[in-house]
C-alpha cells in the first residue's frame, strides 16, 4: 500500500475554479482500480493550501492514474489556479512494532 500527498497553494481570485476542478477529478479517481481513498483538505490556517491525500494499493495503480483523462483536465484547470509548483510526495506505512 502506497500513500500520496501532495499540497498547493492556490491563488485566492480561482479557489472556487479550483475546488470545482478538483471536486470531478476527485469523483473520477475514486473508480480507479487501485485506489482505496482520495481526499482534498484544506489548511485551517492558510486557505490558499489545499492537501490531497490518497491511499492506492500500488504504485503501480499511480501509472494509469496520471495519463487519465480527468487528471489531464485537473491538472489544465490547477495551472491556471496554482501559486507555485505542487509538493508532491509518495510514502508508504513505517514498519514499526507498536504492540
């Protein structure tokens, strides 16, 4: 099982063309093979940060993913909505003994 969380900083004036965007390409995802969940939060401090976080079986799963057609239409709409560059990060579960 393979985690991604990727934060932006939107440009307040296209938070809404934002969120709208995101709010399909959410929709979408959630029917991939592979995917298990894909979530957008936002900072409650800043509200120009928007945090995706999604859980995938694979890396693998990642592959078709990111030549989809809705991603290709979010990621349109997040350039023109987007401060910086995306962080993006792939991690995956800490195997540690908690018992």
């Amino acid at each position: 099982m393979i985690y991604v969380v990727a934060t932006l900083t939107v440009k307040p004036e296209t938070r809404a063309e934002f969120i709208a965007g995101a709010t399909a390409c959410i929709k979408e995802t959630r029917k991939e093979k592979g995917n298990i969940a894909y979530d957008m939060h936002e900072s409650v401090t800043d509200p120009s940060k928007m945090v995706f976080v999604e859980q995938w079986e694979d890396a693998e799963a990642l592959v078709p993913h990111r030549a989809a057609d809705h991603m290709k239409a979010f990621g349109r709409i997040a350039a023109q909505c987007l401060t910086a560059p995306p962080k993006i990060e792939v991690i995956t579960p800490a195997k540690v003994d908690i018992r």
